[in-house]
C-alpha cells in the first residue's frame, strides 16, 4: 500500500478556488453509482472529492474524466455542488500548468482565436453568405450563432436552418457581428477562469454596446453561460423552446409528411438537467407529420450524456471509452432511423461515433430544428431572405 | 470607524427568542448590533413602541413573530401583521426610509434564520447609516 | 350643481316632522354663525327651533362627531353629507351607536367649499363621494357627474417625493403645531376619552408643542385613524396653523385600501380592518 | 426608588469566555438605583443561589436582575429563589448574555458592550416591575391520550394504574400502531405481538381507561388544568354496545378493499376488524369498499348478524372530554418513495418498502409469515438499502435512526427464513444502542454482506428478465458493484404524519424544520411543549426505537402526574386588567382576543377582561387605543423603559 500525506493547503486552495462543496460530502458514493462514465472507465467522481478533501496526490490524475452532465449533482443527497468543485480543481491545477496535451489546442485557440475551432474570427458568419442581416438594436432577437455551428463543417448546416426558420416565421433578428467570441462555458468547465472572463468581457461588450434584450441559441451551453455566468438581465431562449412556441403561436407549421420515420430524442444534459426544457423539443417534434416518435429507455431527468461537456468534445478517449458510442447504441436499440437531438455538442459526439460504429446508413443524427425545417419545405441551400448587408 | 448601528429587537417568546437562544446554543455568530426585548407575542407590539424606538436612537427597529398559522396564540400574529403593516407605512410617508423597521417570521427552531436575518439587517442598516429623522436631539 | 336652499328646506321639513311626531329627541344640523362663511353645528330638539336650521356650502361640520355625546338609546336624527355618513357607518361597526337609534337624513352635495379659502373642497376631503353611502330619508336628488374622482390623485406629488423632502416637509408641517388638539376634536372617529397623549401612564411623549412629541402625536394619531378614516377633512379645517393633515390620513386610508382591499365606513356589515385579519394576508403588505 | 440587585453569573466560561463579566458589574454599579452588584461562577448553583438570597436580606434589595442564560432556561428557578426570601417572584428580571450575547460572538469587547446595554434595559425596566400575585384555579384529574401506539398505550396504563381517568384517542379501528405490525423487534428479536397485545388487552380491561378508537379529536380549547376537547367518533356502521365480536358479518361480506394494515399487500373485507389481535375485536364498515354504500344494496352482514349491530345509518358524533393534561403521542409515517425514480418502487414489483416486509415476516400478515416475492417464489439474494430519504437534502435531512437496526433485524429474519444471500448498502452504520452493537456483531457473523455505499439505482436485469439489479460503488474498494438481486427492501425516511400540521395547530405546539414537533427545551424538557399541560411522546417528536418512545411515554405520564395530582396549581399571573378610568369603551380588545376574555359591560360604558379566560399574550393592549388595557409584566411603561435602556448604549 502506498503511503499517503493529508495536504491540506491543497484541498483549501480548491476550496478557495469555488469548491466550497467538498466540505459537504460524507462518501456515500450515490454519485459514483450515478456517474454515466463509472461502467466504462476509471474515473470515479466520489475518489476525486475524497482526494481534494484531503489534497492527495493523485487528483491530477482523476479530474478530466468528468463531462459536467449533472446527474450526481441532482441526486447528491448532500448537495454538493460537483461541478463548481470538479471546475475548482481542474483550476487549480490548470493554472499549475497540468493541462492534458488534447486540451492544450482546445485552450490555445480559444486564446488566440476566441473559439474552439482554429476557426478565423473574421468568418465568424461566412456561412451566411451575408443573406442575413447583422443585429441591430431595432431587432427583436439576437440570433446568436455558437461556434461549433459557425465553424464546424456538420453544425453549420443546423445555423443554416436556423436562419431559415427564423425568416420563415416572420421574426425580426439579427447575427453577432464577428467581434463576438466564443460563450466560453467549456473553457469555464475546463478551469481557465480568466480566459473565461476575458471572452465574457468581450461578448458582454457586444451585447451591452447593441442593447441586446433577446436572444436566441441554438446551444445549450450558450443556454447556460448566458443565464447563470453572464448576469445581464437580457431573456435567452433555447431554439427548440422557440420553435415549439412558433408552432403553437401558428408562425410555423410543418406540412410535409416525412413518411413515418421512427425518430427518438436525445436530450442534451445542458438542455436538460441544467436547464429543465424537456417538453418544448418533443412538442417540436411531435408537431411534424410523419414521425413516429419513440423514447429511449433512458430520457428527461434520467438521459444518457453523450461524453462532449466540460471539455470531453476536445478529449481523445479510447474506443470503449466512450458514452456517445452507447448513447447510439441505445438509440438504435428503439428501431429508430434518426436521432435527433438540439445540441451542437452532442452532434458532434454522435456523429463521430456513427461513423465508428459503422452505422451510417442506420441511423441518422438531426437536430430538431433541421428536421422541422425539412416538413416545412423551404430549400435551404440557399437562404430564403433577400437582405443584404456586410459581415 | 465603521458605523456600529443601534438596532431593536422585539421578538416573541414561543418562535422568534426561543430561536433567537437556539441560534446561540449552536453558537452560530451574528453580529450584536440587535438588542432583543422579549414580549409573549409580536400581537403585543404596540406601534407606538415603534416610534418611540427610532425617537430614542434606533437606528433598525426587527420584530420577529411565529409564522403566520403557528402563533402560540393562533392569530397574534395575524392582527399584528396588519397593524405593524400600518406602520411601515406611516414611516414611509412620514420620510423615514421604511427598510429601516423590519418584520421577520422565524420559528423556534429556525435559529439559522435567525442569525441570518439579523447579520443581514444589520448590514442593511449600516449602508443606510445612523437614523438621525426622528432622534431626538440629545439622547445618546 | 346643488340647489343649497332646497336642501335646507326639505331638512327643515324632515326635522319638524320628525320632532313633531316625537320619533327623535334631537336633529343634528347646521344653524347660522357669525357671517354665512361660519354656520355651526345645531342640535334641534323641539320643533321650534327648526326654523334655525339652515344648510349652505359651507356647513361643512361632519355633524357624525357629535353623535356620541348623546346617551346611549338616544333616538338621533342626523344631517349626513357623503363623507359624514361614513363616519356614521364606522361608528355602527365600532358599536359606539345602533343603526336603529338613527334617522339619517342624506345630503347629495357637490361644490362645498372651504370656509377660510373658499375653494371648492369637493376633489380634496370627501372621498370623491357625492351622495351618502347609506341614509333613510334623502333630501335632494342623487348627484352623478359621470366622472368618478379618485379621492388619492392629490396624494401623487407626495408620494413622488424623496424620502428626505418628504420628511422635511412634514417636519416642517408638524412643527407647526401648537398642540391645541384641534383636529381630534373635529374628528367624528376621535372619540378616546381620555386620547393617548394625554396620558401619563405611560407617558408616550411631551406635552408641550416640540417637535418630538409632536411627531409622536401626530404618527400614532394617524396610526389609530388607519382604516378608520373616512376622508372628511375636518380636522385639516380646523387645524389653526393649516397642516394638511387630510394628505396623510388619505395616504393611510389609500395604502389600507390596496392591503385590505376595502375603504372605510362603505358597508354597515364589513368588518373593522384594523382588528381584523384574514389568513391569506400577504406577508407582501410587510415589505 | 427601588432597590436593585445585579447578579451577574460567569457561566464557567460559557459567558465568561466572551463577556467580561467585572465589567459588567462595575458597570452595573453606576446605574440608578442599583444598590448592589456582584458576579459569581456559576449563579444557578447552590452557592450562588444563596449568594442572591444573602444580598437580598442584607441589601434589602425589593428588585433582582439576574444576568445569566435565556429566561427560558432559568426564570423559574430564579424565581423560587428570590420567592423563598418572602420577595415577590415578578420581581426577578433575567438579562440573557448567554443564549443571545456570549455565544453568538466572539469578540470580548461586543459581548461586553452588548451586556451593557442589555443590563441597563433591565435596570430601567425593573424599577417599574409590580409585585403580581399567581392565580390559583382547580384542576382537572382527567387526562386525555391522543394516539394509541405504543407511546401512548404505555402512558394511558400508566396513569390509569394511578388511579387517573384516561381517554385514549385513537384515529384507526384499533390501537397498538405501527409496533402491532412488526413481527420481531431489535435488538432482542422478542414477538412484538408477544410483548404488545398483552398491554393493548390491559388498556381493553382497565376500568380507568375509556378507550376511544375510530376518533379524533377535532377541538381542543381552554388551559393547563382545564382544557375541553371534542372528539369525533367517526360512524362506524357496527354499534360496538351490541357487537359480540362473532365476526361472521366479516366471513359474509363481499366488499373486498385494501388493507391499510398489511400495508396494501392483501386484501380485507369491507366490514372487518384490521387484524386478528386487534383491540378492540369489533369491525367497522369501510364505506369505500362496502357494497352497499357503493352500490346500495347488499346488506348481508346486517342479515347475519345476529345481535342487529349493523347500522348503516349511524352517523358521526362528537363528544364532550374535560382533562387537566394532555399526552400527544400521534406516531410517524414512512415516507413515499416513489417520486424516487431511481428506486422503482411502485414500478418494479421487486422493490418493497421497510413496513412491507415487516408484513410479510408476520405470521398473521399477508404470506403468513413467509418471505416470499409477489409472484409467491422465494427471493434467493435479497438487498437492503439504508437511507432512502434519510440524511438527503433533497428529501429529508435527519436521519431515521432506527433504520440501521431495524435492516440488521431483517437480514436476520432473511437469513433465518429464506436461503437467500443478503446484501446491506449503507453510508454509516449507526448502532448506538443498549446491545445494538453486539447484534450488529452477531448478523456480520451471519453472513450477511455489508457493502459501504448507498444504493444509486435499481434497474431490471437484461440478462435475468423479472431480477433486478442494484448498481452502487463500494466506496471500500471503489469498485461500481452491479449486484443481481430478486428483491430489494427499502429503508425510507421516517417522517411526521400527513397531518401533523392540523395536530400541531389543534394542540398549540411548535414544530421543529423536519415537521416533528418540538420539545420545550431539548435537554432539560424534552416531553414538554410550549403550552403549559401539553406532552409528547414518541415519534411524533423525532424518530426514535421503542425502548426510548416507552421511556418517553413513561416519563410524560409523569410529567402529567405533576400536575393532575394537585387539585389546584398556579398559573402565571401575568393577565391583562383594564384600568376602567382611561377605558373609552372601543371594544377593539373584544374583537382582537382570540380566547374571548374581554367583555363590554354598557352599564359603565367600559371593557372588562376575565382574568380566567386571559393567557397574557397581551394583545389587547396593543389594540387599546388609550392605553387603558394593562398587559401585566408587560406594560407599556415597562417595555417602554426597557427600549429606552437598551438604545441609550
């Protein structure tokens, strides 16, 4: 047995650094045996806490394994804040320069870019092809794009339907102009909490400078950051809750029949959990002829993470090792031929693994916005508005 | 040096003092601006004792009364909910910044509430510094 | 506008009956004063002395006040404008006279005017009310102008003011008074014998007219009067050194109004809000 | 001019430690009328008892303020003491610098300013005290019981063997509650119905005893000595005078509904008594289940009945009970846990509740005492998950405290009973108990598996269609166990009954933030309650084993026995008197009393308070616009003078 030393200027600099919570937990292990990653791999989130009420050595080893899903937090008996505590580790010790070499990109981009993706900022809105309109203060709604779907070669087909479902509603919006950076939520989870208030700064700059009072995401992470870590008083609503409303208020409303495809729904944690819109994407999808609806067995309160949060998106994990090859395991396993989900994150996690478990021509992975933009019939390769202006 | 407010505490005996002692037998620490005379119930508090407080140097008048429902004598606390109402309104319009006179409900076992309540109170009443409307010239 | 002197005749008429028959033993009206501005409050017990009655726009006497000196029993027949039959309606609720030792002869009345400044008080002190809220005989026809007045639209300018110019003009108001206790005296709801300032058990505050003591007086005063006061603004008249004490007793009577969502002396069967709850209170009306 | 003694007591370094007690007095030295200050360690001890009573005769001291611990602590010790020197007991005055100064800061220089102030407040409001003389009022012998369990079966033959009248009120059919459903109890495993039905006979057959079963009461008025209660007997179709307890209106019946009693886990007939022991052995009619009252006809059991017992037509009525004390001992509830999705009770067949399985171990429950799932096998490997809604924040924060022993007990009689593998999932074992420890010992010897970490999740097996699985870390190893099971036995929260409200708001007691009502003091009156002649014991004041509910059932009997022995106690005498030269005849005290003291007399055009009907909360006096109301103790002039002390510093 190796021999261990209690350092406890450690555990109180995580403490010092948010991870008040640690105080908290009595090792009851209800968040271990809740922890999606605990079949799969070794991480185990409780050791991890025990480590840093104690400072041991060995948290350094421990920390990435978590993707902020919340479900131990939810069923802490506790109430332990886990997430502020496992970002007050990953802090602590990222300041001390212990960065996983696959993050080292992720946070190096976000520093010198503003975004995760190398992505040139100044294309920020390339996608547009400079169809839509930049936000102006007359709008109603900041349509704000999230940069996995400004750079990302698959998501920028969901901020190209989600322009068009804006057009199509009649609603007065706009996009950011590209002096906006990334939310920062991941790089917040991550434990760089300076370059995260740099991008906040930045973005609040942004939002204040063009009185921004409502905005739409796409992303639940966006979702997130904007609500709980920005502190203005501007509404955000998720995209799958304005569509839902649009539906309802007669704004939209899908016609074409998609032909009785079986789809199930995956909802993101950040959506979920996090944030507790489960109804509106299922009404969305409900509302579209043509779709046999099935749930997984697992959903709502009780959904699957698909591995992307708290940084997993830019994490290389081992074939085995990864919760969104389960995810579309489980999703197949209902019969269903299109997963759709309302997350650029999950996306991305689904699609790779599609394609790793050689399922491509199983199962398809949609966002709810994409898959409502195909019954309303509108063709997209182009974007319906003819306004012009300059990006 | 920090203002060190003058705060009057009028709490009943069955909720609030006894959670106000409970709040000490947890040793829970708040600050000791709050003097607390005791009364059988918040239904007691005659308004005037309100006016004569802040004429006599108060700088925060807290009562502290059952909840509402859990009065020891099943509506004191009812009647006094209006009548202290009244009251707070006439400090309103009288000029006096009304946040100064506050009424809490906090049970005998709410001795976290009670701490909580009056580190708050007091915090509050040190940003609005010393009451000097209605003191009267004089009184220390 | 009203016809004063039809008014004044049908309450002679009502009066004289009245006595004539016996049904009361008094008839509490107005009678001539020094000049036409001043007429005083009259108390007609034969039928004689009706022909002293009179009724003009400045018989503004909330004539409730002198109810109670009568012995409990005493049949009373009353000269009630709006805002006096409030008055009448609080002293029923507070048990200080019955409903059926009362004739109530109601005044319609608009245009009333102040006796010393001579403006029309009608938007200022009478509740907005025109016609009395409840009578048994009514001597003139029921006005309705078409436009209710809120009676708390003067109250704006007040409550628009900061804390501290609102506290130094009623500092400035109070220190005004001499204490001569005018305004309880006019007061048809002040009938404490003996009023808590006249105390010595406790002695609640200083009896010579100082600013502290008058403040206390005055607060607790307006306290007492919560939900009580029916806006006829006797007290403001009578006050010798003009305070407007009608601005905050309306003030009370307005927030008493929105906590308790009823006004004062309405209805015979409503209850006297101030010695009264409901559970579902709001703890909001503390904030 | 008085003249005042302080006292102020160093508590040990209770007070001590943050309140410089010389000070103090040195300070209390200067003020008006202060004759005498002194300090001592500890001033409720002997010594400093007659250091009070000594300054008292030698000062000629007419005024004590004593500066010690709350009021709510010492006031009446403090009282007989300075009584015993002849001086009037209102003339005390207690200046709390422990509860409310010493223990809630830690700066020395706040204390000590804080005690300033607090004795000068004193000092100013004690030269106004009055001299109050106690009331005496006569005392009713009666006492009344609510709740039949344990707690209050133990109490009700308690008193009753005294020679006292006890009503025992009690909701359901029968008495005995939770405890005549176990089979065994820890840590002795002795029959519960073994040591249980003999009492619920004793209390059946004692002719001191008016049991009252199928009640409630719905009213509870009057004071310590006096209380009038209402109680509901609640129509039960059967007349007990003319009942046999034949039962064969029982083997007829029809009307199948569910029995509370076996916890839903079998049938009962519409008319029937709960279970074969019960007290008393006469049925009632369950409307919701009766054919008749469902379909409006039927009426076999009327036809069999041979006494003519059966009255459908009965109705509820209420009855009239005077006593001088009251025992409230209203029991627990186990909480519900199928909002708990995690667990899947309600939803997996396989998922039992604590009572439950309690049931099934009982040889009169559903299986007739053998252990055996819904679908009738024999569970093979068998889990127990502690904690289920205990020590959770999003649940209950308290823990259970007999959840522990009583899952030790089950795997026990799991063991004993089945051939099946038993598995225990908990955070702490807590078995801290006369021999709870030595049965731990004894079922770890048994062979039963201890897994330390709570149970996250039950799932169906996908390998074993219709077996279960518990996934859970053992925090020992840090292994995530998925352990196959065919049953799971969960241990829920014990919480206060679903109406403890209303029993609170009925019986004028406080609760504490779990719902369970609350002691008067947790340590020195922990079976008293803030209204003066109101007990508790049992569960309903916090979980607790049965050893210590009968203990506490015992020592309220006792309590009770205090005051129902004398034929006339005092009562406090601070009322409220109306000083009938300032009274203007308002009547606002008449309208804001809730006990109906104050009356208007119109002869003299003024108010009048009966002093009887008075309980001090002094109210009145502040509705009193002439200050004509006098809330003795509390008067306006002395709390004025107190404000008037306390902001001077």
């Amino acid at each position: 047995m190796s021999i261990a030393t209690p350092f406890l200027e450690m555990s109180q600099a995580i403490v010092d650094a948010g991870g008040e919570a640690l105080k908290k937990c009595y090792q009851c292990g209800t968040c271990t045996g809740t922890c999606p990653w605990t079949p799969i791999t070794h991480f185990n989130i409780r050791m991890l806490v025990r480590m840093s009420q104690l400072g041991l050595e060995g948290i350094e080893d421990n920390m990435w394994g978590c993707s902020t899903c919340k479900f131990c937090v939810d069923r802490c008996p506790r109430g332990v804040e886990i997430i502020d505590l496992v970002r007050a580790i990953r802090s602590v010790y990222s300041m001390g320069g212990m960065l996983p070499q696959s993050l080292r990109a992720f946070v190096g981009s976000m520093s010198a870019r503003g975004n995760p993706w190398s992505g040139d900022q100044e294309k920020r809105n390339d996608w547009a092809k400079g169809k839509y309109p930049l936000y102006t203060a007359d709008k109603e709604y900041l349509n704000w794009t999230c940069c996995t779907s400004a750079f990302d070669p698959r998501n920028v087909h969901v901020a190209k339907a989600t322009a068009a479902l804006l057009d199509a509603a009649g609603l007065s919006w706009g996009l950011p102009s590209t002096a906006v950076n990334c939310c920062g939520e991941s790089l917040s989870k991550v434990g760089d909490s300076e370059l995260f208030e740099r991008l906040k700064t930045n973005n609040l700059q942004f939002f204040d400078n063009n009185e921004v009072k409502k905005m739409i995401v796409a992303s639940p992470h966006c979702l997130d950051t904007f609500t709980k870590q920005y502190g203005r008083d501007y509404k955000v609503i998720h995209l799958s809750e304005l569509l839902a409303d649009l539906i309802k208020a007669g704004k939209l409303t899908p016609k074409k029949d998609l032909g009785g495809i079986k789809v199930t729904y995956h909802d993101p944690c950040y959506l979920g959990r996090h944030n507790q819109v489960y109804d509106a994407p299922r009404e969305v999808l409900q509302a579209i002829p043509g779709i046999d609806f099935i749930e997984m067995g697992r959903n709502r309160e009780q959904s699957m993470c698909c591995g992307g949060g708290g940084g997993g998106l830019w994490m290389e994990k081992m074939k085995g090792e990864r919760l969104s090859d389960l995810r579309i395991e489980e999703a197949l396993a209902t019969g269903a031929t299109v997963l759709a989900t309302a997350c650029p994150y999950c996306i991305t996690m689904f699609e790779d693994s599609v394609r790793t478990l050689n399922a491509e021509d199983k199962i398809k992975i949609k966002d709810v916005a994409e898959l409502l933009l195909e019954s309303l019939d509108i063709n997209v390769a182009e974007p319906v508005a003819d306004v012009c202006t300059t990006s | 040096m920090e203002f060190e407010p003058k705060i009057l505490g009028i709490a009943c005996n069955w909720c609030t003092y006894t959670g106000a002692d409970l709040a000490g037998t947890t040793r829970l620490k708040y600050p000791q601006n709050l003097r607390v005379v005791r009364v059988m119930c918040s239904s007691r508090i005659n308004p005037s004792f309100i006016f004569r407080a802040f004429q006599l140097g108060a700088d925060g008048v807290l009562v502290g009364g059952c909840h509402p429902g859990d009065c020891h004598y099943n509506t004191g606390n009812l009647y006094a909910r209006r009548r202290l109402a009244v009251t707070k309104k006439i400090l309103d319009f009288a000029g006096l910044e009304p946040s100064r006179f506050r009424v809490e409900w906090i049970s005998a076992s709410e001795g976290n509430k009670f701490a909580e309540v009056v580190k708050e109170f007091t915090e509050h009443v040190q940003i609005l510094g010393p009451q000097t409307k209605f003191k009267i010239a004089g009184v220390s | 506008m009203t016809n004063f002197k039809q008014i004044e005749e049908n309450l002679k008429k009502e009066a004289k009956k009245l006595l004539e028959a016996g049904s009361v033993a008094v008839v509490l009206a107005y009678t001539k004063g020094a000049d036409e501005k001043h007429p005083q409050p009259f108390a007609a017990k034969k039928a004689d002395d009706v022909a002293n009655i009179i009724f003009n726009e400045y018989c503004n006497h909330n004539l409730a006040r002198y109810i109670v000196r009568y012995a409990p029993g005493t049949k009373i027949a009353v000269a009630v404008k709006a805002a006096d039959s409030r008055a009448v309606v609080v002293l029923i609720q507070e048990e200080k006279i019955k409903r059926e030792n009362l004739i109530l002869l109601g005044i319609p009345v608009s245009g009333m005017k102040n006796q010393k400044t001579g403006e029309i008080i009608d938007e200022k002190t009478t509740g907005g009310l025109t016609n009395p809220v409840v009578y048994d005989v009514l001597l003139g026809e029921e006005i309705h102008t078409g436009k209710p007045v809120s009676p708390y639209t003067v109250l704006e300018q007040y409550e628009k003011m900061d804390k501290d110019a609102r506290f130094a003009f009623w500092k400035a108001q109070f220190d005004k008074c001499i204490r001569c206790y005018a305004c309880r005296k006019a007061c048809p709801m002040c009938y404490c014998d003996p009023c808590f300032i006249d105390q010595t058990k406790p002695r609640w505050a200083d009896k010579s007219p100082q600013s502290h003591g008058n403040l206390m007086y005055h607060l607790t005063r307006f306290q007492h009067l919560a939900g009580r006061c029916i806006d006829c603004g006797e007290c403001t008249r009578a006050c010798p050194v003009d305070i407007p004490l009608y601005l905050f007793h309306k003030k009370v009577a307005k927030d008493c109004e929105e906590m308790f969502k009823q006004a004062a002396g309405m209805k015979i069967e409503d209850k006297l809000v101030m010695v009264d709850f409901r559970v579902e209170d709001s703890d909001k009306i503390l904030e | 001019m008085s003249r005042i003694g302080v006292f102020v007591c160093h508590c040990g370094l209770n007070i001590a430690k943050t309140v410089r007690v010389s000070e103090l007095v040195e300070f209390a030295r200067t003020l008006p009328d202060v004759v005498v200050a002194e300090e001592y360690k500890f001033m409720c001890s002997t010594p400093g008892q007659e250091l009070i009573q000594n300054d008292i005769k030698k000062y000629k001291l007419d005024r004590v303020i004593v500066a010690a611990c709350s009021p709510l602590m010492h006031e009446k010790t403090f009282r007989k003491v300075i009584a015993a020197t002849g001086l009037n007991q209102y003339l005390l005055t207690i200046v709390n610098v422990r509860e409310q100064t010493s223990w809630v800061t830690s700066d020395i220089e706040v204390g000590t300013a804080k005690g300033k102030a607090l004795i000068n407040g004193a000092v100013y409001r004690a030269r106004l005290l009055s001299p109050l003389v106690s009331r005496v009022i006569d005392v009713n012998p009666d006492i009344v019981v609510v709740g039949g369990g344990i707690a209050g079966i133990q109490a009700a033959l308690e008193l009753a063997d005294t020679g006292k009248q006890v009503y025992l009120v009690e909701k359901s059919p029968t008495i005995g509650g939770h405890m005549a459903q176990f089979d065994k109890t820890f840590p002795t495993l002795d029959c519960s119905a073994c040591i249980l039905t003999p009492k619920m006979d004793a209390v059946l057959q004692h002719k001191n005893i008016k049991m009252m079963t199928y009640c409630e009461v719905t009213e509870v008025k009057g004071y310590v000595g006096n209380f009038d209660i209402i109680v509901k007997q609640k129509a039960r179709y059967v007349d007990h005078d003319k009942c046999n307890a034949c039962l064969a209106c029982t083997e007829k019946c029809p009307g199948k509904g569910v029995s509370e009693w076996d916890e839903g886990l079998a049938k009962k007939k519409a008319i029937s008594i709960p279970f074969p022991q019960a007290v008393p052995q006469k049925p009632v009619i369950d409307r919701d289940s009766c054919t008749f009252f469902l379909k409006g006809k039927c009426r076999l059991c009327e036809k069999v009945c041979e006494q003519k017992a059966i009255d459908f037509e009965q109705q509820d009525t209420f009855v009239n009970i005077k006593a001088g004390a009251i025992i409230v001992a209203t029991g627990y509830d186990l909480m519900d846990t199928k909002p708990l999705v995690q667990y899947g009770y309600g939803k997996l067949p396989g998922v039992y509740s604590a009572l439950e399985v309690e049931r099934l171990f009982n040889s009169a429950g559903p299986t007739g005492g053998k252990v055996t799932l819904r679908d009738g096998s024999e569970p093979k490997s068998i889990a127990i998950l502690h904690c289920i809604g205990s020590r959770d924040k999003n649940n209950h924060e308290h823990c259970s405290r007999v959840c522990c022993m009583y899952s030790l007990k089950f795997a026990h009689l799991f063991k004993e009973k089945t051939s099946a593998d038993v598995y225990q999932f908990y955070i702490d074992m807590r078995a801290a108990g006369k021999g709870y420890e030595e049965f731990y010992n004894r079922i770890i010897e048994e062979d039963v598996k201890f897994i330390r970490g709570k149970g996250a999740r039950i799932t169906e097996s996908k390998e074993e269609p219709g077996r279960l699985v518990v996934e859970a870390e053992d925090t020992i190893t840090t292994k995530f166990i998925n352990l196959p099971v065919d049953m799971v036995v969960l241990s829920p929260a014990i919480v206060p009954r679903a109406d403890a409200k209303d029993v609170q708001r009925m019986f004028n007691l406080s609760s504490d933030k779990h719902g369970f009502f609350m002691e008067r003091h947790p340590k020195l009156a922990p079976l008293s309650t803030m209204t003066e002649g109101v007990f508790i014991a049992g569960v309903c004041q916090g979980p607790k084993d049965i050893p210590d509910t009968v203990a506490q059932a015992l020592g309220a009997a006792a309590e009770v026995l205090t005051i129902v022995s004398k034929d006339k106690m005092e009562l406090e005498a601070t009322t409220a008197i109306v000083n009938p030269a300032v009274c203007c005849g308002c009547q606002n005290c008449v309208r804001v009393c809730p006990y109906g003291a104050p009356s208007f007399n119109e002869q003299k055009n003024v108010c009048e308070i009966n002093e009887a009907l008075c309980k001090g909360c002094g109210q009145c006096a502040a509705a009193c616009p002439t200050s004509a109301i006098i809330a003795r103790h509390f008067t306006n002039e002395q709390v004025l003078a107190e404000i008037e002390g306390l902001m001077e510093y």
